[in-house]
C-alpha cells in the first residue's frame, strides 16, 4: 500500500505526493492555491469556475478566477475546475484553461448548491450520465489536457449514482483520475462519509481515486486513506485557516504551529489578498479568513471572539495588523471597541 509521501504519476503528470488541496467554491484562487504548495501539496484545484462565464469572456472570472501564479507551478500540477451543463461551451472554455498554462482540467459534477444544480450542473449531472460523459469528452477535446472529475457518491440519500457514473467517465470518456466524496450531495457537509462505498471504488475503479470529505485533521486523513487504499486524498475545510495539515500529512511537523506562526501566515495571506484585489476590496474579502486563523491562537475566548468582533469591523489592513497584535499580546494602547471591554 503507498504512503501519502510517495510520489506518483497519472495522465503524464508527476506528483510529489499524495496530498493535494481540494477545489474550495469561492475560496480557492492563486493565492491559497499557493499557500498549500508552499506547505507541501502535491496537486493543488482552482475553485469551481463557470464554463459560460469563461466562453463568455466574463472579465472578472479571466482576470480573478483564472489567474494561475508562477510560483502555484513549482511542486506539481495546477488544475482549474471548470462547471456547467452544456459541452460546446465546456470545450471552448477548457481550451482557454489551457492556453493559460494549466496542467489538467477538473470538472464539477458533485456542487449540491441548488443555483448551480438548477442549470443542469453540478450534482444534476449524478442523474444525467450520457451529458457527463459529454462534458468530459468535450473538455480534454477542447483542451488535449488530461481531465479529472470531482463528484459525489449520489444525489439523495442512498444513491450510488456517483459510484456508477465514476466508471463511465474512466470508461467512455477517458477521465484520468476521480476526486470521490462519499456523501450524498443533498447532505452537504453533514453525516459520515461512506468510506466503504469509496474503498470498493478504488478497488474496481481503472484509474486513480482521491478521496474528499470529513478529513478536518491530518489523523482523519491518515486513517480514511488507510482504510479505502485510495490513491490520495484531497483537503477542502479541513486546510482553511491551516496549511500546516499539509506539513502534518508529510511527516514534516507533529507540532501545531505557535500563536507567532499562524500570525505570520496571516499577514502573508492579507498581502496576498491585496495584491490579488487591492486594498480597499481585500479588506472585505479578508473578513471570511480571520476566523479560520484566530481559532487557532492560543486565546481566552472572550478575547477571540472580541478580537474577531473587531476584525470585522476593520476598514484598512493597519487597523487590522494593529488588532490582530493587541489582541494577541492581551493589551496594546488601542485595542478595539469589543476587545477593549473584555480586556477591562
């Protein structure tokens, strides 16, 4: 049986190891994607992208959701996911993905948001096979890319619509490798994947599975990846706020990091962020971040949600740096409104 830390190829494509950063829908841009290599991610997804925002031209997802860094490049493969129901724009937006210098295409045929499921994509494609397989033809044709799909096990409750389809894909449609999930797409994030269902995909499946879902630690992950013989596993909510899974994952650390560390990937992320967006955007942007950061300082409670209060309230990032280092010395000369009064 391989360990995570082995390396592996598939499709061409080499990998360093067997971690690899799932697509986060809204999340996932260059920045983060860059964040896990630089912790050791072996293959590292783009949020999910619309193929009609992309044939289109939409101006903010070509110079936002499809920017690929330099940097992304070094330690393996960058995958853009692309979504959508219809396979002549999925071919035109996956040659575009490609002319920008992406490794593989990932397709969503798992999202159970119903503004996508109601236009035929994402886990509505569980119930239509022939046009996934279409979507995904049409993809590597598009492209000459190798195409990988991410996908749940079912629709409702029960189902194995997924299980099944993931054969046609690998079958008919030439699909390289399966990014598995094994909960029912109208469950969302709730109940207990079913590991078995994944373990007997990867056993009769002809190409490789990497298993998504539930794996919020690096023990969860350890032990899901022994007891399905998946060929890797895939981070999704369990990296956010949390690179150093990935670190954990590879033998590289035991330790969580200290209050001084996680501080210092913040301020990385916040100028990412305004890099990618600029300040005055960035600011908005950074206030879903702070939480998955400040859980992991060593704080009383009080002061964390206080300080969280705060950062929410920030209009620049020197009002948020100057927060975020009150508030983790416990006292400053001007801490925020709420941090001030648990403080007092």
């Amino acid at each position: 049986m391989p360990a995570l830390t082995d390396r592996w190829t598939f499709a061409g494509l080499e990998l360093p190891n067997r971690v690899a950063l799932a697509p986060l829908a809204g999340i996932g841009n260059w920045f983060v994607r860059l964040q896990a290599r630089r912790y050791g991610a072996g293959l590292v997804v783009s949020e999910m992208v619309s193929s009609c925002a992309v044939h289109y031209r939409n101006e903010r997802t070509w110079r936002e959701l499809l920017r690929i860094d330099e940097r992304e490049r070094h330690g393996g493969p960058v995958a853009i996911q692309l979504f959508g129901s219809d396979p002549e724009m999925t071919r035109s937006a996956a040659a575009h993905v490609a002319a920008l210098g992406a490794d593989l295409i990932d397709l969503n045929m798992g999202c159970p948001v119903p503004k996508v499921c109601k236009t035929g994509a994402g886990a509505a494609l569980l119930d239509d096979g022939d046009r996934a397989v279409a979507l995904a033809r049409a993809a590597h044709e598009g492209s000459g890319l190798p195409v990988t799909v991410k996908l749940r096990s079912g629709r409702r409750a029960g189902d194995q619509s997924g299980f099944r389809l993931a054969h046609r894909l690998v079958d008919e449609a030439g699909v390289c490798a399966i990014g598995f999930h094994p909960r029912a797409a109208v469950v969302g994030h709730r109940g207990a994947p079913d590991y078995a269902l994944a373990a007997e995909l990867a056993r009769t499946l002809d190409a490789p599975v990497i298993l998504s879902g539930a794996l919020h630690s690096a023990a969860a992950a350890r032990e899901a990846f022994e007891a399905t013989g998946v060929a890797g596993v895939m981070l999704a909510r369990g990296a956010l706020g949390n690179p150093w899974i990935f670190e954990e994952l590879l033998g590289r650390r035991s330790a969580p990091p200290s209050n001084g560390e996680v501080l210092s990937e913040l301020h990385w992320v916040i100028d990412r962020a305004s890099e990618h967006l600029g300040e005055m955007r960035a600011v908005r942007y950074m206030r879903r971040f702070y939480p998955w950061y400040l859980e992991r300082l060593e704080l009383d409670r009080p002061l964390m949600r206080a300080l969280q209060a705060d950062l929410q309230q920030a209009v620049s990032f020197s009002e948020a740096r100057e927060l975020l280092a009150q508030g983790v010395d416990g006292h400053g000369a001007r801490p925020g409104r709420a941090a001030l009064a648990v403080l007092n």
